[in-house]
C-alpha cells in the first residue's frame, strides 16, 4: 500500500510541534566577534539572522557564506580582485547577508515552503509573522520528522 505525505499542515503547525527554539540573530551592525559568537550559541542553526531592533528580518548569514568570507584563503579556489575587495573589506553583519532571503510565513502550507526550500537549495529557512518578524526557523528535518510521524501513525 502506497503512503502519501500529508503536506497540507501550516508552518505554524510544525513551528508548534517543534516547540521554542532560540532565534541565533544579530544587529546590522555586528562585528565578525559578534557573528561568530552567534553562530557558536546556536542551538541547531547553521543560520544567523540579521534584524532591526524591532525584530524585523533584514537578512540572513549562512554559515557557509561566512567560512566563505573568513577563510577565503584556505579554500584552495581561484577568487578574483573584486570579489577579493568585497571579502577583504566586509566588517558588518550587512557585509555577510546571502540573497536572495527565502522566508516562510506562519499561514503558508508546508508543501509551498518545502517546494521554496528544495528549490532554492536551502535546509533551514525563517518564519516571519505579519509584521515581518523573526518568530521561528524552519527545518528540512522539521519537516521530515512531521510527515515521517504522519506515515507511520
């Protein structure tokens, strides 16, 4: 017998079954020090998030991006002048943002994020309220742990 996942739930259901986690975020103006100790707080992210002081997304730092930045020289790959200066003279948190930002909404089904989520090649992703607001992240494991529970109940 065939099984189908039930993709129909809202972010806010899996956000619920989740439970709180804290949010790894960062002024625009934090320094690398302040990055990476970010980064080393988090409880599961490879993501630091970049909002205003009324809490609102401005950005995204992955972790990739960041050992990308630092550790340029260590990579072993071919950069060119420009991208030298940009990596030479990032100093803030708005230096390190990845673009484009993907987000999920509280009210989106599961299924559209996880179509954003696999399109974009991304494994974790923000959740923002109405006001645009840093509330929740979102993982590919959250989402599978939700539909491996759906099959096997």
């Amino acid at each position: 017998m065939e099984s189908r996942l039930d993709l129909s739930a809202t972010v806010a259901d899996i956000v619920a079954v989740s439970g709180p986690r804290r949010l790894s975020t960062v002024a625009p103006g934090a320094a690398v020090p302040a990055i990476i100790k970010a980064f080393a707080g988090a409880e599961h992210a490879r993501l630091v998030y970049v909002v205003s002081a009324d809490q609102q997304l401005i950005g995204v730092i992955s972790l990739g991006n960041l050992v990308q930045h630092l550790l340029f020289h260590h990579s072993g790959k071919a950069v060119d002048n420009l991208h030298l200066i940009s990596m030479a003279t990032s100093e803030t948190a708005l230096d390190f943002i990845d673009r484009p930002v993907i987000t999920a909404r509280l009210d989106e089904t599961v299924e559209v994020v996880l179509e954003r989520m696999l399109a974009a090649d991304i494994k974790e992703i923000p959740v923002l309220n109405e006001a645009a607001q840093v509330v929740a992240d979102l993982t590919l494991v959250d989402i599978m742990h939700r539909c491996t529970r759906d099959i096997l109940s």
